[in-house]
C-alpha cells in the first residue's frame, strides 16, 4: 500500500512558466535563473530547508529550542502542534523576519530573508471583509509588482510598458488558471467565498514562481470540501511543478494523504519523519497532552482523531 494514494508524478522537465522577459529587476526573473542549485536538480534530495539545533525566543521568552530538521527539494511537509507552541514563528524564522536565539538556520542554500525572492508565503488570518472591493485578480498581480510599484494601477502601467504589461496580465492569468480561480477573479474578493479567497491568494503567492511555499493555516476556517480542495491544489503543485510545500495545520487529515513529512513542534524540540512513523497515539498524546487515537481507514489511510482545535493553555506538558 502506499502511503501517497494521490501523489502525481513528479514533473521531470523544467517548468514552462516563463520568467518575465525583459524585466530583469523583477524577483520574478532570478527566480528562474538557469544558476540556481536547487532547480538544477529535481530528484528530491536537494536540501531547501535546514535548521540545526536552533532555539527561538519570542517578545525575550523561550518558545521551543533544540531542532533540528531537514526539508529536501519537492517534498510536501507539514508544521503540526498545539495553539501557541511556535508554528508561525518557525516560518517567519525561514522568512528571516525573527532571528533566531541558538543555532543556524539555511533557506535555499542561503541565510534566512536572503533567498525571498524565491519563496511564496503566505502569512495566518488573512480575510476581507464583504465590503473590499478590490478585485481577485488585482490581489494576484499585486503578488507581481505591489513591491515595485505599490497598488498596480493598469492604466499607468500599461501606458509607460506595454511589454511587461502583457507578460503580467498572461502571467496572472496563468497561475489563476491554474488554481482554479479564473471564472471569479473579477469580482470583488470580498464578494468570495472563503475557499475562493483561499485559491487567489495561493494564486498571488505562486505568480513569482517560487521554489519554496511557505503557507500558514492555509486550511483555516474551511469547510471540509475547501480544504479537500485547496490540499489537492497544493499537491498539484508540489508534485507538478516540483515545489517544496511547508505548510502549518491544526487539522492533518486534509493534507495526510500528500504529506512526506511532518514537523510535530512542542516547547521541547520537535519530532520529524514522515507521517506514518510520527503520527502515532503514542507521539501526539505526548505532544498535545491529550488522549489522541490514530486509525486506519478501508483505503488504508491514517486518521488522527481527538485532536483538539483549541486546546485550553498553550504548552501543555504532561
Ligand atoms: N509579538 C509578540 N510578542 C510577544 N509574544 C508573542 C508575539 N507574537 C507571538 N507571541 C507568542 O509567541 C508564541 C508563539 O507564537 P506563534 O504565533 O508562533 O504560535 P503558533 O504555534 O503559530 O500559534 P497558533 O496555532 O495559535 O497560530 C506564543 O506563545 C505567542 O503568544
Ligand atoms: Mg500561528
């Protein structure tokens, strides 16, 4: 049996989105530089992540210390543990955007903030509210040239290079088709649903074509289809385009099926793997500090019940 009954085979030749022709100064270009290591190779055994006995301390307090992981290139990994214990912390650490209290830590071969222009990320608790008039397709493009230019305004853009453009309007049109979110993108984003708003975001954060995406809570607040949906939109991607996908969950049964590994964080360190190794009673009722029973369903699949949403204090310890 295999522990991956939806994985699509990986894409063994380069992707064919193209970078943004003249239009060097754009994060969009280096990231599809011929040079770059890791796209060099697509066999899964590049590394992308590495952390080494790393500590983190937030607002001057210890949060979790002593771990050490490893992600390689066009795996699918999930950031898994309690409210508070640190998830969102360890990417904004990737990110660069926390230093880090103990240890070191390598994002794409380089220290963490220096690779970013090759990372999608998408940060938690994204939502708009009914009334945002700004269009699906507008939140897209901004994820193209909102850090050149701030708010795109077409007209201007379009006036002073035409080119580049029409190399962003068939760019954005390329990652909207390829979540899925086409036939809704000129309406308001207020005016989508919360799995719609889901697509165009993941939409803006694949339009630099990232090798790296960094997602936090992706499935937040989604109802069970969503996140069926939007989980195999992520491997889609993963497996297709050959994208390293970490991703912080509370619940995993979404995305179990996809998963290569697992980062289980607690204060203490954390417990990596891959999932059936680490998603064990044994392991999770010692992480979460609750009963929590883990079966196996008809196709085989791992099924991890008792998990809490909100469990009632941050760290729990036993
Ligand atoms: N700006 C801040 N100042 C002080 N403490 C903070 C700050 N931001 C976060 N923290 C604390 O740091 C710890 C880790 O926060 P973090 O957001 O990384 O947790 P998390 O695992 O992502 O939680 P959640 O599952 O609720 O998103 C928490 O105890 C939190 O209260
Ligand atoms: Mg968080």
């Amino acid at each position: 049996m295999s522990p991956h009954p939806s994985r699509i085979p990986v894409a063994s030749t380069p992707r064919t989105v193209p970078p943004m022709a003249g239009d060097d100064n754009t994060p969009g270009a280096s990231v599809t530089g011929a040079g770059a290591p890791e796209r060099a190779q697509s066999n899964g055994a590049v590394t992308v992540v590495e952390l080494v006995d790393v500590a983190a301390r937030v607002g001057g307090r210890p949060v979790w210390s002593q771990v050490s992981l490893t992600v390689t290139a066009g795996q699918f990994v999930a950031v898994l543990g309690p409210n508070g214990v640190g998830k969102s912390t360890l990417l904004k650490i990737l990110l660069g955007l926390q230093p880090v209290a103990a240890g070191t830590v390598t994002v794409l071969g380089a220290r963490p903030g220096r690779a970013n222009t090759r990372i999608g990320y998408l940060p938690q608790r994204r939502a708009f509210d009914a009334q945002t008039r700004i269009r699906g397709v507008d939140i897209v493009r901004l994820g193209l040239d909102g850090h050149r230019w701030g708010t795109p305004i077409p007209l201007v853009s379009r006036l002073l290079r035409p080119t580049a453009h029409r190399q962003a309007q068939q760019r954005v049109a390329e990652v909207l088709d390829l979540v899925g979110a086409t036939h809704y993108a000129h309406r308001p984003i207020g005016q989508c649903s919360g799995g719609e708003q889901q697509r165009l975001l993941i939409a803006q954060t694949l339009i630099r074509d990232p090798e790296l995406l960094i997602l936090d809570e992706p499935l937040d607040s989604l109802d069970a289809p969503s996140q069926a949906g939007i989980s195999a939109l992520l491997d889609t991607i993963c497996r297709t385009r050959h994208v390293t996908v970490l991703l912080v969950a509370h619940d995993v049964n979404p995305i179990l099926a996809y998963l290569d590994q697992v980062i289980y964080l607690s204060p203490g360190g954390a417990v990596t793997g891959p999932p059936e190794q680490v998603i064990t009673p044994d392991t999770l009722t010692r992480l979460y500090g609750t009963p929590i029973d883990v079966l196996r369903d008809r196709a085989g699949r791992l099924v991890v019940i008792g998990a809490p949403d909100a469990p009632p204090a941050h760290h729990p310890r036993r």
